[in-house]
C-alpha cells in the first residue's frame, strides 16, 4: 500500500511539474519523524564526537536503525532517510 501511494504521488507530482526531490524528501522526514524520534532527539546528529563520519556510514546506520526497531522499509524508503539526515543535518557530498 505504501508504496503504491508513493508511486501515486511520485506520479502526481511529476505531473504537476514539482521536482522528485520534493517527494522523496517528504517521506524522508515523515518515517523520521514517525520512527527515529522515539528513540532519540536530533542532537545525536550535531554533536562533535558523532560516529557517522560518511554517506556510506550514515546508510548503514539508517539499516541499523530500521533493523533494530523492526521496521520494514522498502530501499527507497532507507534512501530517502539518508538523504532526508544529509541534507538536513550531515552535508556530506
């Protein structure tokens, strides 16, 4: 179901002219806000010693996360996350 909406909306958006990015950073930061913040606050991703040190080593924590909260995300879902703490608070390129 999830997915289908999203190619649904994907679908719209791309009619309307609105760029993708637009789409998957909404869903990014809805399944962080749905998911993550129950276990922690955003300082985890500002603070100086953090662990996550590149693109790679944030999806690989985002996988950790969702495997450790039980989560089903599809791939897109996972990326869309990364994506979502990398613009948002990481900026790596």
């Amino acid at each position: 179901m999830h997915k289908r909406l999203l190619i649904l909306t994907t679908t719209c958006l791309l009619g309307a002219g609105v760029p993708l990015t637009a789409a998957t950073a909404g869903n990014g930061a809805e399944l962080h806000a749905a998911n993550c913040t129950s276990c922690h606050d955003d300082a985890v991703y500002k603070r100086k010693d953090r662990r996550v040190t590149s693109m790679a080593g944030l999806k690989k924590q985002v996988q950790r996360c969702e495997l450790s909260q039980g989560l089903k995300w599809f791939d897109e879902d996972v990326d869309d996350v990364v994506n979502y703490l990398n613009t948002t608070y990481y900026k790596f390129k």
